[in-house]
C-alpha cells in the first residue's frame, strides 16, 4: 500500500528527527536511529509494522532516548483521497465518539479508529495496541494521514511494535468485520458471538446511580425494592453503584459494606429483598483500582493485600497489572459470601494516570483487566466493563461480555440524548465486534422517557433504569420485556445504516439504526430526528445486511399501527417532525402470513421462537404471549392458540391482523388456518 513513510522521532532534551523510510526495504540507518517500517497480509487486511532503534554509539556519550509525549509520529501518505471519513476519537480518556470529517487535516487527537467512504468502497483504519506501545490517528496534512505512538513512559530506547491495520470492503460493516475478526484472534480475545452473556442482564434491572448517587444504604434500598414489588414491576436485578464501600479521601480502606449504611453487611438484605420483591441478582459497582485514588495506604486492608498492589508515579496504591488477581479474588472471595452476584468495574482506561513512566501503557491495560477477569472468577463472568473504551482495554479482555458502549445518561442536561445516541450508535460499529454493549441506565419518568425506551429495545443489549424511590414508571417499561422481567432482545447491537455512518445527523437529516431478531428471520429500523425541524425519511429491507433474503418484506409502522409492503431495494419514505422518532418492524413474506410477534412490545419479533410454514397454514411457537400480529393478503378460516379455537377474537385492519391474547411468560403455540 505505501513504498515509503515519513518517521518523526522526538527524544529527550529536545532533540527531533524526521526521516523518509522505504516500506519493506530493511532498516535505515544514520545519526544513531536504526529503523524499518514493513507491512503483511493479516486476514486480507494489511498490517502495518514498525521497529526503532537508538543506538548508542559512544558508550560515554549523551543519551537522547525517547519521550514521555508523542515519541513517534508515522504519516502515511495516501495516493487516494477518501470523499468522508468519520473519525472515532477518545474525547476524554473513557469514551469515544464521532467527528465527521472532509479531509485528513479534521482527524482529532486520540481518535482510535476511521472509516473511510470511496466512490467504490469504503475503508477501516484501527492504529495498533502492541505489546508496550499504542497508536493513534491526529490531523495530518492534505495528502498524509498521521499515526502518533506512545508508551506513556520516557527514556525508551526501542520498539518493535505494530502500527495500523487496514482493511477494505463494499461497506464500512464488512471493513470492520474483517478487521476486528484478524485483532480478537490476534490479541487471544473472544470475538463477539463466543462470548457468553451472563442471565441476569437478559432480565430488567435497577441501579441505585442516578436515583441516590453515592447517598446509598440499606433503608433505602429497601424502599425501592418494595416501591417495585407494590408496582408489580418484574425488576429482576439491582446494582448498588458507588457510595457503598468504606473510603477516605477518595481511597478504599476496605473490602465490606460501610457499617454506617449497610449496618447488617449485604447478606441479610439482599436475602429479604429477594423474598419480598422477586429480585434475584444483586451488583455492586468499584473502580478498577479499588476506588477512584486507588487504596489506601495506610488503611489495614493495603497491608493484607500488599502482595497485589503497585505503587505508580502519581502515589496511587492500585492492583498490580501482574499480581492483581489476588487483589480481586480476595474481594470478590468476601463479595459472593454477602450474596453478590456480578460486578460494575468503572475506570478502566485509567492504565496512563496509574503507570506513567513505570509501566508501559498497553501492559498495564492488559494486565489489569486479565487480573480482573482471572482474579474475579467468582463471578463467572458477570461484569459490566465500563469507562473502558480505550483500544488499550477493548483488545485486553478475554472473556467478559459486557461492556459500557457510551458516556453516562444525564438525565438533566436538555441536549444529552442526541449525544447519548450518537455515541452508542457509532461506537456500536465497532465495539459490537468484540462485545454485547451495554447503553446504560435511563429514566422511566423524563421528559424523554419513550426515546430512550425504544433505543434501549432496539440496543441488542440490558435495559435497566435508575429512577428515584417512587419514580418509576411501569408503563414505560412494559413495551420491553415479558411480564416475567426477561427482556425482548435483539441479536446484535443497532448500528447506523450506511447512508449515515459519514453524516452529522444533528445537521440534517434523520438517523436509522438497524437490528436483527431471531437470527436474521427478522429485523426493524429505528428513526430518530435529531435536526429540531421536520425531515423526509427513507430506508429499505436492504438497508440491513444480515436480514433474511427475500424477494418482499411486510413493513410494520409500530406507533401508527398499520402495515406495509415492500420490494427488497424499494424505499419505504415517511415525514419525522421535530424531535420525532419512529419504528419499523420488518418481516420476510411468507406464502400466505407472516407472523410479526408481540404488537404490544417494541421488539415482539424477538419473541417468535420457530416458524413452520405448510401449504395452507403457519404454525408459530412463541417464546411468550400478548398481543399477537400477522401479515396476510386473505384472512384465515380459523386461528388456533395451543389447540384452542379463537378465531371470533382476531381484530383485522387491512392485511394487518391481531389477536390479544392475556400477556404471560409461557410458551405459546400459534396455528394460522386458510
């Protein structure tokens, strides 16, 4: 791809080289920098690679090793240039999101990963994660993209590290596809579909964030376990987030629930809280370091586990990135003996506070969240990685599922949906690929409730919100899960179609997310204005690439009710006002109906179990019951419900036809007769 690239070395004491080097043609050697940049097939992506060496040539001679800050800059020209790019950058050290850019001068610092549109193809740049170094794309020149690398360490004198990974396909999704598939088997990290997601999160919860902050305690828990049991609301998971351990001066002292909030430990209340208002699983929320300043030094709990801690350059006590694991079975040892079930581990882009200038920051990323998950078995894998987005972090983990896909929900900010959705659609492009991804907690009573509701059915991972005692609201909640409290999800992560991967849709325009049920046998598209004037909207079957080929879709329009036909490449157009959003289920057509799941639930299609489709009939098994819709061009002679004839009861519109049916958690079976 490149005969040849510009390297600036920038070292200790000021002094900076910059050197045109041949790809692939061995080391240049001159003013004591040895160095080779070559590249490799990997998975039909092209690897790009990069070794450095300052030599030292008299032995008594000053040495200029490499800087703390940008030590190595990589520009790579390119002989084509991209009509968009859409860079995702790290705008704080825990969350990425997108810029939409003309030009490789627009790329932000830290960004982590580009895609890139062409007139006959599109591209995915991901700078490397290697063993000590990272890299990252910034603003380059007219013709040049720019890679910068780091250890976050001075005084190195050597690397030998990868650098890009570039990938190519019709589509941003199968460019991204082909990359993470090379990176997870690469890193030795479970790609998405081999990683377990654990049974609580396919349940509704609750966390004590928003509602309480840190002003947590047994009362008031309580309080809202039975606010949910009198509402007869099927929460089924609570998470106790940050205020429930012992601190001091923002550092842990100890493994326990504080005595002055949790005067009986976890056990007793979670064992009541469970008989009376049906909750099965509890969480508790710690940082990656024990607590935001780490552990306390003086503290006895930091003279137990000594053996585990590692003191970095900014004073803080954190688990070791290599003997760690001790730090987090121990904790987690005494957290199962108090009926704790899963973890939230916070922070965990922290590896360049804790290790600057001690370890580089890859090793002190990866060795961390391997501790975490080897040290935290207990918990058989049910944690929620989160503030962790960093590239350093996302390739770390081998195992764990579930990780937070965008910045906090801020119920108080007026403008914090449009980013909250922006962030979770775009970074779900790629962070799909290695996680189920999780688009935290909401408020059931918001000004913007009903959006972030549908955003949660249509997200493809847990739904929990985070009212406060009293607040809740059932009615919001009901659309989402069955009346057991398990969740109608779908297969994946939504994702931007792809005619908006490369738009700013603040600007102009309407943004579609797409999503799968059922292995593909169906799907939806979710719309949202975000312009604050009406725009014109338009999407086709076609628009999601792992919804089952057919020649016509049945097109079900959910909030207003009435259904459509579609060709597979032919538009389905509709107006959105102002702040509107919309939701589309889409179905094959079938010889003679199409089932499309529960009216009553925004993703009801995930609620079809099997399809079995004779000559004149449709037998339907579903995973639950409620309200039950089909599509048909003639109407049925009779419809039986596990063997029992209720016709008289089918309400029909046009080819759209309903059956209400009492909502339960028990398998049903549907039989359409024409």
């Amino acid at each position: 791809m490149f005969q040849s690239v510009s390297v600036q070395v920038n070292c200790l004491k000021g002094r900076t080289i910059r050197r045109e080097v041949s790809v692939g043609q061995g080391a240049l050697e001159e003013d004591g920098f040895r160095m080779a940049v070559s590249e490799r097939d990997a998975g039909g992506c092209l690897l790009g690679e990069i070794s450095l060496d300052i030599l030292q040539v008299d032995p008594l001679g000053e040495r200029f090793n490499l800087a703390l800050e940008t030590p190595v800059r990589v520009f790579l020209p390119m002989k084509e240039r991209p009509k968009k790019i859409t860079a995702m950058y790290l705008y704080n050290p825990w969350w990425t999101r997108p810029t939409f850019a003309d030009s490789f001068r627009e790329i932000p610092p830290r960004t982590q990963i580009a895609f890139f549109q062409y007139e006959d193809r599109c591209g995915c740049l991901v700078p490397m994660v290697g063993k000590h170094f990272k890299s990252t794309l910034t603003a380059g020149t007219d013709t040049e993209l720019c890679l910068e690398m780091t250890a976050c360490v001075a005084g190195l004198n050597r690397l030998e590290e990868p650098l890009f990974l570039w990938s190519e396909a019709p589509t941003v999704t199968d460019a991204v596809h082909k990359a993470f598939a090379w990176l997870s088997q690469e890193k030795g990290i479970l790609p998405r579909e081999g990683r377990k997601l654990p049974e609580m999160f396919r349940y509704l919860g609750w966390c004590s964030w928003d509602a309480l902050h840190t002003d947590v305690s047994e009362e008031k828990l309580r309080e809202k376990a039975d606010e949910l049991a009198e509402k007869h609301i099927p929460i089924r998971w609570m998470l106790i987030d940050d205020g429930w351990m012992p601190v001091r001066d923002k550092m842990l002292t100890g493994f326990a629930p504080d005595k002055a909030k949790f005067p009986n430990g976890f056990r007793a209340m979670t064992e009541k809280i469970r008989a009376k208002a049906g909750i099965r699983w509890f969480g508790v929320w710690h940082a990656l370091g024990g607590y935001w300043g780490g552990v306390d030094p003086d503290s006895p709990l930091a003279q137990r586990e000594r053996p585990y801690l590692y003191r970095g350059s900014n004073g803080c006590l954190v688990p070791s990135p290599e003997t760690g694991a001790g730090f987090y079975r121990d904790w987690c040892d005494l957290l199962r003996r108090e009926g704790i079930d899963f973890l939230k581990v916070d922070g965990q882009s922290c590896a360049p506070f804790y290790f600057e200038n001690c370890v580089p920051v890859a090793a002190a990323a990866r060795g961390m969240n391997q501790a975490l998950e080897s040290g935290g078995y207990q918990m058989q894998g049910a944690i929620i990685n989160c503030m962790g987005m960093a590239m350093e972090n996302i390739l770390a983990r081998p195992t764990t599922a579930l990780s937070r896909n965008s910045d906090d929900f801020l119920p108080d900010r007026e403008e914090s949906f449009a980013e909250h959705l922006i962030q979770n659609a775009w970074n779900s492009i790629y962070h799909n690929e290695i996680y189920v991804c999780d688009w935290d907690m909401f408020w059931t009573r918001h000004k913007h409730a009903a959006k972030h509701s549908l955003l949660r059915a249509v997200s493809g991972g847990p739904i929990y919100c985070s009212d406060k005692i009293g607040d809740t609201e059932p009615e919001v909640l009901r659309p989402l899960a069955c009346s057991d409290g398990r969740i109608l999800m779908m297969d994946r992560s939504a994702k931007p179609t792809e005619d908006c991967i490369f738009a700013d849709p603040r600007i102009e325009g309407v943004l579609k997310l797409h999503n799968i049920a059922a292995g593909g046998s169906s799907g939806g598209i979710a719309a949202f204005n975000l312009t604050g004037m009406a725009q014109s909207s338009a999407f086709t079957p076609a628009d999601i690439p792992d919804l089952q080929a057919a020649d016509r879709y049945w097109v079900y329009d959910w909030f207003h009710g009435d259904i459509h036909s579609l060709g597979r490449d032919e538009a389905y157009a509709a107006e959105l006002e102002a702040d509107g959003f919309a939701w589309y289920v889409l179905v094959p057509q079938g010889k003679n109906g199409s089932c499309l799941g529960l009216l009553d639930k925004y993703a009801g299609i995930a609620a079809v179990g099997s399809v079995r489709e004779a000559k004149d009939s449709l037998s339907v098994v579903l995973r639950t019951s409620g309200t039950v819709g089909w599509a048909a061009d003639r109407a049925p002679r009779a419809v039986l419900v596990d063997g029992t004839d209720e016709t008289e009861k089918i309400e029909r519109s046009g080819q759209l036809y309903r059956l209400p049916l009492p909502e339960t958690a028990d398998q049903t079976v549907l039989t359409i007769l024409w």
